[in-house]
C-alpha cells in the first residue's frame, strides 16, 4: 500500500471491532456473525487505497469524452464510453435503458454595463434560458437580497428591469449554503417576470472569488412569460454592487443566443456484479454520467462515475462475490432535472421492493468523513455497528436521516431505504458547473478513500441479514 502501513491498518481495524464487544444488545450476535465479512471489507479498502483505478476512470472520460450535456451529441459518447468501460472491466452484466431528455443549445452570452461606467461582465446563460431577442436587451437593474426579496417586492419596482439576485453563497464541509441560494437560480425567472422584469441575471451560486460564472438548470412556469435568466461572475456582482453605490440607474446590455432544442434519447447505464445466493436483491451505488457543458464534469460528476465503478469492480473481482447483486446505475440527465433518476424508479417499479438500499456519489471528489442511513429506526443501531470498521477510513457513523443523493433521492418515499456518503464540499462551489471543473481538481488519494468507502459500505449491505425496511410505499409518479 503507497504510504500506507497495512499492518497498522489492520491492527485499528482488530481495535476499532473489538470495541464493540462490550454492548450486551443483539448487535453483537450480529457482529460475531459477520467477523468474515468484516474481514473482506477490510480488504477491500487496504485494495482501494493501493489502487488508481478510480482515478484512471474519471481521466479517461474527462479526456476522451469531456462535456456531455445532456440531449447532446457528446450525451451519446459518453453512453458509448461508459458501454465499453463498463465491458472492459470484467461486470457481469451490462446494459443501457433509454431516457428521453430535454436538449438545450447554450449559444453564446454577452453583456456589459453600458453606463453610466462602461465595463464588460463575465456572464453564462443558465440551463433552459430562452434567448433575448436579436438585439439583445438594454434596461437598468433592480437589485435584491435574495429570492424572497424579489418575490416580495412592488411590481412597479420591477417591471421593464432587469431583476438581480445578489445572494451569496455560503461555504461549508456539507454545501448547505448551496440550498439557501440555489432558489434564486431555479425559480428567480418565473418571479422576476411575475414583476414584469425583461430579464434576470444572479450572482452565480458559487462560493469562489474567481471571475467565472456558473451555470446551472433554472426553470420556467406554464402561464408566466420566459425571460432571459443568467449568471454573473462573483466579482461582477461585487462591480456592480459597487456601481449602486454611486448611482441607482445602472443599465445592463444583455444578450443570449441559447435556445431550446426540444427532446433527445439518451440512456441510463447499468452494470451488475450478480449476487451468489440473493441475486433477485439489489444494492444500489450511483451516480450521474451528464455534466455541463462548460468544464469537462470532473468533479461533477466525473468523480461520482469512477467512485462507483471503481468499488462495484473490487467487488467483482473477489474469490466469493457477496449474497446480494451490487448494481451500479450511471444515471442520465441529472443535471436539467433528475430525468435518469424518475426514469429509472419507473422502469423498475416492479422490482423497487428488492432494492435492499441504495446510495449515490454525486458531491465531488473530497474526503468522505461521515455515513449517514434513512432505514427502519428498529436496526439503525445495528447497521451502524455493520459499519463500525469504515471509521478506520475515516468515515463516522452518522445519524438515520440520509437522502441517499439527486438520483436516489425518490426512492425513500417509494420505501427503498438509502444511505449518503457524505463528502468534504468545502471546496466544492469554488468549481461547480464552471469551466474550471476539470481533472487537476481531484486529489488521487481522496479519490481513492471515497472507493474504499463505497466498495466498504455496499459489500457489507450485499451482505447483511437485517431487515433495512419498511418505510412508507408509493407508487413511482
């Protein structure tokens, strides 16, 4: 192992489960129980941390593929390159389930603030915008706080402006600030055109200081008219902040050529390591194949791909493979709206109910510090204990309310209990679907603690013998 005592690591690994034998409940007949398994888990982790496949995967596809936005002609490579990758590496059963995805052509995005101080901006039309017409538009700016602010102001305020949401985002290790402004990106068009305003551009939801915008989906309503929406570098916001400052008249010029294409077929990509003696149950590790289309998707969700597929073939490649099939669902068009992900609890309704827990990687590259669970409250306990050895990974044991990820993120309430590997987001925003998501941003050896964790975490849930269920069932919408 590359600078890595493995006897060390096993001698924490005997400690850490040793530990454990001084709770008298039920655990510990479970614990005693699954002391081979525990073994193998651990062998996993001592094989991920001493290899560089996870990373060869995200450089392979960051390289030989690069941008694939969704409904794309690069959507398609990338479903090609993940077919053969998937083949390549030995799984034993692959396969491809067509989605039908919205398709969006960016264009170009140009602005300035044309007086009373000329300056150019660094802009980028957000995810489903429509265009501003030939000539673009020019109209003074009205600024607010936040969503909220907008949604609360007086039409007259707003109407033939241009609306500006200003809400910072802020940094932190889980990316929590990302949820107290991302509403202005998804639903500040539909509230600035309720006002009248002729356009909206945000501050992008961002937590760098470089001067480069970030993109994302946003979202129009049926009944309201579609107005421009982008983004703004955060120091462009800070300009502009600047300019206010000094004079309340600040006239933007806008233009955005992007426009919608209509519906393409892409495709949810699946590879199963096939369970020994459950191979009708199924542990779910995922992640999103799509990115946009300004960086090359590295760290989303580049990372996720290789993360997943790198655990799933560790376990692929041991002597016994576990109870229950692993299965890892590289998911389409996550990015303009979970397509992959609905799609996905449609087609499989039928075997939803054998889905004994499913968890996705979509966060990144950081360090994974803790897991949570979203399971029966009865064995909560009791799969933490299972995972008692991930914290000699560094993974704490958290607590029972997890989301599981985006593309996961239905199956709880459709009775599927789900896990989330939570991440290092700290640094996460600085490159979120910016230009500057690209391959230097992952550090190998985080990379390689994220497989270790994953491959950890679904051989032991292929394994267990405890009843994660019920929750409450619903049928897929």
């Amino acid at each position: 192992m590359k600078n890595y005592n493995k006897a060390l690591f096993a001698g924490m690994v005997f400690t850490a489960l040793s530990g454990c034998q001084n709770q008298t409940n039920d655990t510990q007949v479970t614990k005693i129980e699954n002391t081979k398994d525990n073994a193998v888990s651990q062998q996993l982790v001592l094989k991920a941390l001493d290899s560089s496949l996870g990373y060869e995967i995200v450089e392979s596809l960051t390289v030989e593929v690069g941008p694939r936005l969704a409904g794309s002609e690069k959507d398609i490579i990338a479903v090609e390159w993940a077919m053969d990758k998937l083949k390549s590496l030995g799984f034993d059963k692959v396969y491809k389930e067509s989605v039908q995805v919205p398709a969006w052509y960016r264009g170009s995005a140009k602005a300035s603030i044309t007086a009373p101080y000329e300056q150019p901006l660094v802009i980028t039309a957000l995810g489903g915008s429509v265009s501003t017409p030939e000539e673009g538009i020019q109209a003074n700016i009205v600024r607010f706080d936040t969503l909220a602010d907008l949604q609360a102001a007086d039409p007259e305020l707003v109407k033939g402006k241009i609306a500006f949401i200003d809400h910072k985002t802020e940094r932190h290790i889980s990316g929590k600030g990302y949820g107290k402004s991302v509403g202005g990106r998804s639903r500040g068009a539909v509230a600035a055109a309720e006002k009248g305003a002729v356009a909206v551009v945000i501050r992008s939801i961002g937590t760098d200081h470089d001067r480069m915008a970030h993109t994302g989906m946003m979202r129009y309503k049926d009944g309201v008219k579609k107005i421009p929406a982008a983004a703004l570098s955060a120091p462009d916001a800070d300009m502009i902040n600047s300019m206010l400052k000094r004079n309340d008249n600040i006239t933007l010029s806008l233009n955005l050529t992007s426009k919608n294409l209509g519906v393409a077929t892409s495709y949810n990509v699946i590879a199963e390591v096939t369970g020994s003696s459950k191979p009708e149950e199924i542990v779910l590790i995922g992640a999103h194949l799509d990115s946009w289309d300004e960086g090359t998707g590295a760290i989303d969700d580049g990372a996720g791909v290789a993360i997943v597929t790198a655990a799933a073939k560790l376990i692929q490649d041991l002597p016994q493979k576990p109870a229950r099939t692993i299965r890892v669902v590289l998911y389409a068009a996550e990015e303009v709206g979970l397509v992959g992900g609905k799609a996905y609890v449609k087609q499989h309704s039928d075997e939803l109910e054998k889905h004994y827990i499913a968890a996705e990687s979509d966060f990144g590259a950081g360090r994974i510090y803790q897991i949570d669970f979203n399971v029966n409250p009865n064995v909560f306990e009791q799969v933490q204990l299972e995972h008692q050895s991930m914290t000699i990974n560094g993974v704490k044991l958290g607590n029972n309310k997890a989301s599981g990820g985006p593309d996961v993120s239905m199956m709880p309430g459709l009775g599927v209990p789900v896990a989330s590997l939570r991440q290092d987001g700290t640094d996460y925003f600085d490159y979120h679907h910016t230009p500057n998501d690209t391959l230097d941003k992952i550090d190998p050896k985080a990379l390689a603690q994220n497989v270790a964790a994953y491959a950890q975490f679904a051989y032991i849930m292929a394994q267990s013998e405890l009843d994660l269920r019920p929750l409450a069932k619903k049928e897929p919408k």
